[in-house]
C-alpha cells in the first residue's frame, strides 16, 4: 500500500528547480529522517515518491516523511559539503553517522613564534626557554603546534622521545620559576636544567630548532646539523661534548630505525582503511606526521544498512554505473566517503590520503575546495605506503571482530539477565534497567547516582547525579528514599493521570460501547513512538525501566519498596545486588522487593555478568560526582566563580598564575591587574570577594 502524502508535499516536490542542492525530510513529529544531496534536485527528490519501496528501509522511511526542506547551492561540490556538515551536526536517523566529538591532541611548543619574546625590556625567564607539552583545545598564536595525534599516549610517546634526544624541559612555567635545584629529569638525562641555569639560552634555542625540524620530518637535516656539531667539537678536543651530541645521534636513529621510516619521503599523510562484516563497519584511521607512524584509531559508523540502501536504491549516479562484484565493497566504498566527508570538515588535513577504497573525484574536488590546497586519494599504494595500508586494513579487520563479539557477548549477556529474572525476552533492545547508589564520604557531600542501561549498552547521555540534603549525614537509607522519590515521583504522576483519563471520559457520558470500539482500534494500531525530551535525553512520555537495580541488600531494598508502594508503583521491578561473603567480587545475591527468595547466579553466570557490570558503573558515576564535589567544597574553587565577571576562562588563569585559590587569596590588587584578562575594577572586585 503506498503511502499517503499531503497535497502541500507534492506540490512543493513538483515545484523543484532542476539545481544542485541538499534535501532534508522530517516525519510528523518534526524529527529529521534524511539528509542528501543531488546534482538535480528535482529529479533526484522526485524519485522517493514516484516508485514503489515496499517492505523495504527505504519504504519504512518513506512511509514517515511529512515535510521536506530544500537548500539550493551553486555547485555538486557545495552540496556535498553542506550535506555532510548537517548530517554531523544534525544526525538523521537515515544516514550514515560518524559520532566522535573529541577534538585531537596536539604536542606544543610554547613561545616559538615570537622569538621567546628575549628582546623585551623585561625578559620572561620561563619564555626564554620554551617548554614541551600535551595540549587539546584552541590554538594559541604564540606557540607552535604539531599534530594532530591520534590519541593522548601518541604525545606523550613523543614527549618522551624528544626529552631523549633534545632533553627540553616539561615542567610548568610557575614551577620552571621557582626551581633551586634540578629535577630528577635533569639526573636521568631527560632535561637540560634551564630552571638551574645549566645550559646556555642559545644551546637550548638551538635544540629547540632542532626538536621542530624533526618534528616537521626533517630527520635527514637534523642529524646533519648534529653530525656537523659533533666534529666541530671533537677537532677543539671537546670529548664530552661531542660524546653527548653522539648520544643524541644514536638515540634519534634508534627510533628512526623502529618506526621504519628513515627512507621515506612522505611527511603527513593519512592513511585509510575500511572493513564491512555482519552488518556494521569499521575505518581505521592510522597517522603519519612528519614522516613517522603516530598510531591509529577505528571509527565505527551508524545506519550503515539503511543510509547504503536508501542510496543505492535512489541514487541515478549508481544505477547506471556497472555493478561491483561484492556489494559489501560498494558499501565500503560509500562508509570510507561519508567518513571523509564528515571527518575533514572544518579541521586541517594532510594533502594526502592512502585509501583501501577508490573514492570518488566530486568529493576530492570538494575538498580541495574547502581546504584551499590539492588534496590527492591513493588508491592501490606501493613500497612503504602499501605497507602502512596493510596494517591499517589489520587494524580495521581486528577491531571489527572485536566490536562484533563484545555486541555479541552483551546481547547474550542482556538475553541472560533477562531468563534469570523471567522478564519479557522478545523485545531484548528495549531492554531498560535504572541503577542507583549513593556515595559519600563521612557523610560529607553525599550524591546519588542513576545510570541505564537500553539496547545492549549503557546510555552515558541519559545518566543523572542527585545532590542529596536535607538528611542525616552518612544515612544511606534517607538518601536513596530522596533519590528515588525524585526520579520517579513524576512518573508516577503521570501514570495514575493517564490512567484515569479513561475512567473520567466514561463518567462524562461516553457510551459503553463507543468506549470498548476506541479501545479495540487502539489496540489495532501500532504504538506511536515515545517522543523525546531534548533536554534530558529520556523520554518525554511516562516510561518506567523494567527493573530498577539498587546497591544494597534487604535494607536498602526495603526502602525501596516503601517508596514505590507510596507511589504507586510495581514493585516487582525492584532488585537489590547484595555483597556475598567476605564481600567477595562474584559471589552477590540478588534480593526481590516482592518476597520472593535471594537468587545466586553463579560467579560465572552472564547474567551476574551484566548486573556487576551496571552496578559498577553506578558507583563509578557516583563516586567521581562526589569527589568533584568534595574537591570543590574544600579548595573553595567555586568562589572564583562567584564573583561576577569571572568565567571559567579568567579562574583557569588565575589559577595558574598563582598556583591555586591560596595563591589568588594572597595576591594583592596589582598583582591580580597582570592576569590577561582581569581589568583595574575586576581585581579590586576579586579581591574584595576573597577577604
């Protein structure tokens, strides 16, 4: 049965222009299905309601679209952008989704660009010598910046590496500052003890060029340059010197020699690689910075079946090409686009990518486009850039089956928990369970933490802390009363108001029988959608989790019951997770709020399996609240932000400044005016508010 469209629809369909743009359709609920683009508009939106999709995705999406919106651009090439741009910030339902707001780690460099700022009528001390150092967030002009690395621990490999050989100093400007000795880094050769004075400003300006020259890939130049030093030194007799400039040379050889790059031309490249199994896929991303191998990291999409069908089904471009021999390769040739569009989208990119899969010229163009610069794919690589595609497409193929089988376990895990309780097992990913566990210490600070777990997973979006008072410091049995009294108050509310809506409309005067028709349709019909609150992330209609775990034994479980039989809810759906003896990991009990007897599952039991799993991360959720809390009660930080005019960003420099709230409570006025961003009247105000 085709689906019915509004007349409005299909006369705005009609009315298309015959131009590139991007095409978005919503269901009636205003929730954004689709996003695409086309070289024709009107051809290709036309195509989604003229032919017959059923019993298939694109017919299930079809079926719900109730408007569209359209955006006209000038060319393919800016159509594609604008498409993958709203697909990563919007997120459709329909469309292939890469989900990865973290930004990349850098290593910087501090002071470089402006010639450590030495000719100054006042120098700097701690500028005159820059320092090394992770870093993630806005870049800072003043400083030099190199990367992006694929992860935290690919800086600090190369941290580590460049204390090694250039031996430049980590440590933070106040510290740098106030050193009367060296370090232990300076005893186990790691830096060169500029705090101390040990080394000359020039000596160490030098090994900071020398540092960004390798860094740049300049490795060939920079053992020149140190080879050159090393034999000026040995004809003045200098041994030592030139003993140490061999050290470094050797050092930095070595690690040449392991990353297996000392003959290769390339400087930044990025290598991609990508696996289809099982119905879900896998990029793995490896980058090569400055000529070295910094590691990689594998992306794992979502809607890969419905966004591949919806294309493949509609899109002209496909069907009049000559058909791959395996269909999973057009999808990953279709994930690895949608991966490239979307991930260099407003960041820097290499002019270079080594992929697994041809990708196609409109999308090179477009981002050559947008980056200003040539931007070339390399298909089928030879010599060292095969290599690195090989073990990318290892990497993508191991972390695959890996995905795979912990969704596997975890489903078997949720069907496990799901047997043990007897709950319904036919609709596993609906699957909702809410645990709660309250953490404090000495009663001070005490919070409640509520995490879910849904669809196989737990929901780290939907997770909530509760700041408990109003009680008796260290009763855990009044703070889960309030935590549990406030999660499911409203609930209950709402429950006991649509319950009555039926018995209020039959007392109005509503026939019996008219009554029992309305219900029996409704029957009939499929449950509409919960629709979702935009700011908590839960659903907006009532929905109460099918079991509500609870950290405790028979006392907290008792509490429990209390509360939801004053509200009037299941309590049936209340487990506790009891230690076992000797409070042994594997050995808990799970105690029933409605009588019936303990249940040990066994320490390997899958089920026992997912409920520590939920558990734990209960108490992980609860116990970093109230450490942060506590943390901020006792330092004060928090009346740094009191004070108006005092954003994160001026209590972040304060705080470094002087080292802590001590140190800005100590300060006087003039020396809270040398803080960037603190005026005159600001410091006389931050200075009244601390005394």
């Amino acid at each position: 049965m085709e689906p019915a469209f509004s007349d409005q629809l299909l006369s705005e369909v009609a009315a298309l222009p015959g131009l590139p743009g991007v095409y978005r359709y919503f269901d009636a609920q205003n929730q954004l299905l689709y996003v695409g683009k086309a070289r024709n508009l009107k051809k290709r939106v036309t195509s989604y309601f003229q032919k017959s999709h059923d019993g298939t995705r694109i017919g299930h999406m079809v079926s719900r679209i109730h408007r569209m919106e359209t955006t006209v651009v000038r060319s393919e090439a800016e159509a594609l952008l604008l498409e993958n741009n709203l697909i990563k910030t919007l997120a459709p339902k329909f469309n292939i989704l890469f989900r990865d707001d973290k930004s990349y780690p850098y290593l910087k460099i501090t002071g470089t660009r402006e010639a450590f700022r030495v000719t100054a009528a006042k120098p700097v001390p701690s500028l005159a010598f820059p320092r090394m150092a992770y870093y993630r967030g806005v870049v800072d002009r003043r400083h030099s910046y190199y990367g992006p690395y694929p992860s935290a621990w690919a800086v600090k490999e190369s941290i580590t590496l460049l204390q090694k050989v250039f031996r430049l100093r980590t440590c933070e400007d106040t510290v740098f500052t106030n050193r009367t000795r060296p370090c232990l880094l300076y005893q186990i050769k790691r830096c060169s003890g500029p705090c101390v004075d040990l080394i000359d400003q020039a000596v160490y300006a030098r090994d900071v060029a020398d540092a960004e020259a390798f860094l740049r890939g300049e490795t060939r130049a920079v053992l020149a340059t140190l080879e050159q030093r090393m034999m000026a030194h040995a004809d003045r007799l200098e041994f030592e010197q030139a003993a140490e400039i061999r050290n470094q040379m050797a050092a930095l050889s070595r690690v040449l020699h392991q990353q297996a790059m000392d003959n290769v031309s390339d400087k930044d490249v990025d290598v991609l690689a990508v696996k289809v199994h099982g119905g879900r896929a896998c990029v793995n991303l490896a980058m090569l910075r400055g000529g070295r191998h910094l590691g990689d990291r594998p992306y794992f999409p979502a809607h890969v079946e419905d966004a591949t069908q919806i294309h493949q089904a509609l899109s002209p471009e496909t069907a009049g090409a000559a058909p791959a021999v395996d269909p999973a390769e057009r999808v990953a040739v279709q994930v690895l686009e949608a991966f490239i569009a979307q991930h260099y989208l407003g960041v820097a990119m290499p002019h270079t990518l080594v992929t697994s899969h041809p990708v196609s010229k409109a999308l090179l163009d477009a981002l050559s486009e947008q980056t200003g610069v040539k931007v070339n794919a390399v298909h089928q690589p030879r010599e060292h850039r095969r290599i690195w595609l090989e073990m990318a497409q290892k990497n993508a193929e191991i972390a695959l089956a890996r995905l795979l089988a912990e969704e596997g376990s975890q489903q078997a895990r949720t069907r496990a928990l799901a047997d043990a309780l007897q709950l319904p097992d036919d609709q596993l990913e609906t699957l909702r369970v809410e645990c709660f566990d309250i953490s404090h210490t000495a009663g001070e600070s005490t919070q409640a933490s509520c995490v879910v777990f849904e669809d196989h997973k737990m929901q780290n979006s939907q997770y909530r802390r509760y700041k408990i008072e109003g009680i008796t410091p260290g009763d855990d049995y009044a703070a889960m009363r309030q935590v549990l009294m406030r999660r499911y108050g409203r609930v209950a509310e709402a429950l006991a108001a649509e319950a009555a809506e039926p018995a209020t409309a039959l007392a109005e005067g509503e026939p019996v029988a008219e009554a029992a028709a309305n219900s029996a349709d409704a029957a009939e019909r499929p449950p509409a959608e919960p629709a979702t609150d935009a700011t908590s992330g839960l659903p907006s209609g009532p929905r109460m989790p099918d079991l509500v775990l609870v950290d405790g034994g028979k006392g907290q479980v008792s509490m429990a019951r209390d509360v939801f039989q004053q509200l009037g809810l299941d309590v049936s759906l209340i487990v506790g997770v009891e230690k076992g003896e000797g409070r042994k990991v594997g050995l808990e009990e799970l105690v029933f709020a409605d009588g019936r007897e303990k249940v040990y599952l066994g320490h390997d039991s899958a089920a026992l399996m997912l409920v520590a799993q939920i558990r734990d991360e209960a108490h992980r959720f609860a116990i970093t609240g109230m450490r942060a809390q506590r943390a901020k009660v006792r330092t004060g930080a928090s009346k740094l932000e009191d004070i108006p005019g005092v954003g994160p960003r001026r209590r972040a420099r304060l705080l470094q400044r002087f080292g802590g709230v001590r140190g800005v409570t100590s300060a006087s006025v003039e020396d809270l005016c040398t803080v960037e961003g603190i005026s005159a009247d600001l410091a006389d105000a931050i200075y009244r508010a601390l005394h």
